[in-house]
C-alpha cells in the first residue's frame, strides 16, 4: 500500500506509537500493527491486522497506515474477481485521505469524497482495462477534538461494529452498519449473483448514496472497522469476546482474524479497532 501521511498538529502519536509488524501463521501470515495517540490528557489507541486470502497472490484488502493523526481511518476490499483490485483499494484509500488533509470532516463531505472517488476510480479503469472493478469500503472520521463523536460511512460490505468497554460479562459487538446487498436493498442480483451480495461499490459508478451516521463512543468503547473475510466468519459475539480480551489491541486483532480463518474464511481479512479512554 502506498504511504499515506494525513497531517494534524494538534495530534501526534506517543513515542512508541508505530508498532513492529507482528506475524501469527494461519495458513497466511497477519501483518499487524497498533499506534497510541494522546492530547490534552485524551488518549487512542489504535491497531490494524490484515492477512492475504488463502487462495490469493496478493491482498486486494487496504487500509489506513496508523503514521498519521487519529482523523481518519479507512478500511476498504477489493471486489475479487474485479479488474485492478489492490490497485482500486489502494487507491481508495488515498484519495479519501486526499479528500480530508484539511478542514475537518461533515457528513456532506464524507458522502461528496466517496462519490468523487467512485467516479475518478471508475475513469481509471475505463482506461485500462474493459472489465469492471469496484470496491466496498468502511470509515470513521473524528468530527471534533474529542473521541467522543465520531461520523461513520459506508459503502458495500464492509462493516462497522461498536464493542462495549473492557469489563466482566460476554457482551457482543453492536453491528452500526447494514450492508449495501442486494437482498437488504430490495433490489434483483443480476443473473448468476447472490442477493447478498454488495449492491453499492465504490469504482463502478452505482453509488448514489453513501450511508453517513454520527456516532457516540464512550470511554473504553472501541469502533471496529472490517472486511468481509472477517465478519463473514466471526459473528457479533465472537467480535465482542476476542476484542475484549485482557491483551495488548493488536493482539487482540491477529486473534480474531486467526478465529475467521478457524471459521472458515478463505478471503482477504482486514480489522481496523480504535479503542478510547485508555492510558498510555
């Protein structure tokens, strides 16, 4: 994935913010890394794993760097199959950084920026290949100097879950996003699809509405943004469970891509967690 360096002076990462990759095998490896940001007595912390599909050359899955302020986080999946995959998350990605390196976030510019890139991606591969090739996506974008409010988007299958604070009990992941499908959208798959599969994707110009929300994070909360290839295979529960686990984030976050890949999952696996309230 390219670099990616989203700029804001009022945050910046303590001095053992960017983790060493660490690599769990399970049939491929998971590369993770986790950051901590503090100002003013706030703190995140922040963790990303990703692993490559069993049965794929490369990871079509991209996601946001933890170099940078804790503005914007991004995770999007390469449509498989689709022409230019890891080039059309990737590129995602970018430009929705791009889109925010200045001035803070609202709900119309979230939907304005994904929208810009739906149809800049779309003229990109129109240029060089005669296939179609998309991707789905799922982003929080902090809208004040708190972590307390956060605006979510997203477009496709992606998701984004709010787990509960680290405490005793075995409580699930609240799930904030409903997938863009076509069975969830009322909508007919073309001949030969599923209906659940992602009706709304970034890159083939069928986005019209990107869904926005605001939401609420308390202390010790965590939002979690991830792929296909790990929602897929570890439902709410499982979320809620491994991510509260007594463990450094990113361990937490290897852990529950390892528990996807015991389930099942065959696919490009990406979970991004930010966690508030902590300490360094």
């Amino acid at each position: 994935m390219s670099e990616i360096t989203p700029r804001h002076v009022e945050w910046a990462p303590s001095g053992s913010a960017a983790g060493a990759a660490k690599a769990v095998s399970v049939g491929q490896e998971v590369q993770a890394t986790d950051a901590h940001f503090s100002s003013g007595g706030t703190h995140l912390q922040a963790a990303v794993a990703s692993s490559c599909g069993v049965f794929h050359g490369v990871n079509e899955d991209s996601h946001s760097p933890l170099n940078g302020a804790p503005k914007l986080f991004v995770v999007a999946d390469g449509v498989g199959g689709g022409a230019l995959a890891s080039y059309v998350s990737n590129e995602l990605v970018s430009r929705l950084h791009r889109a925010f390196e200045a001035g803070r976030p609202d709900e119309e510019k979230v939907r304005a920026a994904l929208l810009d890139a739906d149809r800049a991606i779309a003229g990109t591969i129109a240029g060089c290949s005669d296939e179609c090739g998309a991707a789905t996506v799922a982003l929080c974008a902090r809208t004040g100097t708190s972590l307390s409010h956060w605006l979510i988007a997203w477009v496709g299958d992606c998701r984004i879950y709010r787990v509960p604070a680290m405490e005793p009990g075995d409580a699930e992941a609240e799930l904030l996003t409903v997938d863009d499908t076509y069975r969830n959208l009322g909508e007919t798959p073309p001949p030969g699809g599923s209906p659940d599969d992602p009706a709304r994707m970034v890159g083939n110009g069928a986005v019209d509405a990107p869904n926005v929300r605001l939401v609420k994070l308390a202390a010790g909360e965590m939002l979690v943004l991830c792929s296909d290839g790990v929602h897929k295979h570890a439902d709410a529960r499982e979320i809620g469970r491994s991510l509260r686990e007594p463990l450094p984030l990113a361990t937490r976050c290897i852990n529950l891509i390892e528990s996807a890949r015991t389930h099942g999952s065959h696919d490009d696996a990406t979970l991004l967690a930010l966690q508030s309230g902590e300490e360094p």
